[in-house]
C-alpha cells in the first residue's frame, strides 16, 4: 500500500525518521505485550505510515523510483513462492 506523502516527508531526514519508525515498531510490541490486540493494529498501521514516510524522504533524497522497487520485490516474492 503506497500512502500519500506526509509532511514529515519535507522536515525529516532519514536517519530521524528510521529512528522514529523503530519507535513506531516498539509501541507495537509493548501493544502486542499487553494482549490488547485493538491496540496492537493501529499501532502496526502506524508503523506502515512511518515506513511510507521513510520511503518517500529515502527516494526523494536519492533520486529513486519507489514503484519501480516496489515491482521488483513483487516479481522476487512471487519467484520465491510467497505469491501465486
């Protein structure tokens, strides 16, 4: 799932955002730790939203084509048998 570009995207670097997503990982955990599984998806859809913000500043800052890895890692997973 591509989501729209937040405006962390303007203000984050990469390295602050990683460090944020791995936040965003944590709360997850604690979440999945306290049996509140509610909880624990938001949290892991908010670690989908930090990751989408990390690939728009990583592409971005390096002039790469997010759709074009995304195809990529579709056509590896399906040789790899993860997809039909």
């Amino acid at each position: 799932m591509q989501l729209p570009r937040s405006r962390f995207a303007d203000s984050n670097t990469v390295w602050r955002q990683f460090f944020h997503l791995l936040s965003e990982v944590w709360e997850v955990f604690i979440a999945l730790l306290s049996g509140n599984q509610i909880h624990a998806l938001t949290e892991m859809v908010d670690v989908q939203i930090s990751m989408e913000t990390l690939k728009y500043i990583h592409c971005e800052k390096y002039n790469l084509d997010m759709e074009a890895a995304l195809q990529y890692v579709i056509l590896r997973g399906r040789r790899r048998g993860y997809w039909p």
